[in-house]
C-alpha cells in the first residue's frame, strides 16, 4: 500500500514532546506514526458523535424545566 505523506510543523507542549519521544521508543513506532493514529482516533470519535447526532435529531426534546420538575415529583431530588 502506497501511502501519500505531507510533511507539517507542529508545535507541542515541551512535555508532550517528551512523552511522545518516550513512547516512540518504546514502542519502536516513530513519532508521526503516534501522532497519526492519535488523530485518526480523535476524528473517528467525532465522526461517531455527528452519527449519534443524525441519529437523535428525530427525538423530542425535553424541557430541563420538565425533567427537574419529574425529578422532584419522584423524590430523587
């Protein structure tokens, strides 16, 4: 597989950098590599929550005054 790279200077918190320099070590992977998937990760999760969004958009929305009054009528407040 034939993966197309850009290369991108970014900046990172000096402690950051450094466990992320551990890291590559340790897990013999380079920085990039972490740096990646890290994103890759984060975007998936957002994608799933605009999904959950789509997902909910049909349901009602309730009244934070309606909830808190059930909540209290049921004497869990």
């Amino acid at each position: 597989m034939n993966t197309i790279l850009k290369r991108s200077t970014i900046y990172l918190d000096q402690q950051l950098h450094r466990a992320l320099k551990i890291k590559s070590a340790q897990s013999s992977r380079t920085i990039s590599e972490l740096v990646n998937d890290a994103i890759k990760y984060s975007l998936m999760e957002d994608h799933e929550d605009l999904e959950a969004f789509e997902e909910r958009m049909k349901e009602p929305n309730l009244e934070f005054e309606s909830v808190l009054k059930e909540l209290k009528e049921s004497g869990k407040l």
